[in-house]
C-alpha cells in the first residue's frame, strides 16, 4: 500500500512544497516538487493568503495523506523569525483545516536522516535528494528541503511500523 507525503519547507518569501509516494518497504517514489513564490504579493497577510491558496491547490490536486513540515530554526532578526514562524503557522493551519495528520522535523533532524550529518549543508541535501528520487539537474533549494523532509518523514514512519510503535517515538530519544 502507498501512502503520499507531502513535504513543506515554510518560508515567509518562498515555502518548499514537495510530495512523494512511499510503499510499506519504504521505497520512495517523486510525485511533485515546486516552491510557492510568496514575494509577488503587496502585503505580508497577503503572502500568507497565497500560501494557504497554493497549498489548498496541491493538497486537491494531489491527495497527500500525510504531512511533514520542517520546524522552524532561531534567527538573529526578531522580525524574521517572527515571519517565518507566522509563514509556518498558515502551513500547518492550512494542512489541519484538510484534516491531513501533521509531523515536525527539525532542521538538523533532516539533514542527519538524509546526508548523516546534522551539520550538512544544502547543496548536500540537494544532491542527496536528487540520488534518492532519481532527479536530474539541480534541484531548488527550498523545493529540495521539503522533498528531504517527506522523505525523513517516509523513513521515520517506516520504521515506526516495523517497530510497532508510535512515528515521532521512532525518531525521539526518551527525555
């Protein structure tokens, strides 16, 4: 059985968007990519309207069953943050109002499950996702981080189900 993820990498300028098909054996499969260009509107709340649009659009157009969305990092400019927290609100919110089932990963969690080190730098990440998924060319940065994050989400899931356990208890070391 296939279920299809779609994977989103929130920015207040541009947020990744990028969806894949994972079988119960944990292959996966390239279904979509393309980042939603936020910077065309006359507002901020207007930015965040076209990305509640864009992602309501993807979500219809290709039925994702679950979601998993990168969690935001701490930024040296308040307002940044601030934006981008807000930019990641409207995602998570635009999932949930679909009722599609929500998982966070952070940053350094991604880089770990895809490249093997938490340091690893984007070009890293673009090239490892273009060798898993079979793409050629250079992928876009912010369409190249959502595809890592569904494809973390993929692996985790997997994994999960072979343990039998919970998917964020598969990933998470006891506190």
């Amino acid at each position: 059985m296939r279920t299809r993820i779609l994977g989103i990498d929130p920015g207040s300028q541009r947020t990744g968007v990028g969806i894949i098909d994972v079988d119960a054996a944990g292959k996966v499969v390239h279904v979509h990519h393309q980042p939603i260009k936020l910077l065309d509107a006359e507002s901020f709340p207007l930015r965040l309207r076209v990305l509640l649009d864009g992602l309501w659009s993807l979500i219809e157009q290709f039925a994702p069953d679950e979601v998993a969305i990168e969690q935001v990092f701490l930024s040296n400019n308040a307002m940044s943050a601030l934006k981008l927290g807000q930019a990641r609100g409207a995602a998570i919110a635009a999932c949930v109002a679909r009722d599609l089932p929500v998982s966070e990963y952070a940053a350094k969690e991604v880089k770990l499950g895809l490249v093997g080190s938490g340091g690893a730098d984007k070009t890293q990440v673009q090239h490892m996702v273009g060798i898993m998924l079979g793409l050629q060319g250079k992928l876009q940065a912010d369409a190249a981080d959502a595809l890592a994050v569904a494809i973390t989400h993929a692996h985790v899931r997997v994994s999960a189900n072979r343990l039998g356990v919970a998917t964020r208890t598969a990933w998470r070391k006891s506190r």
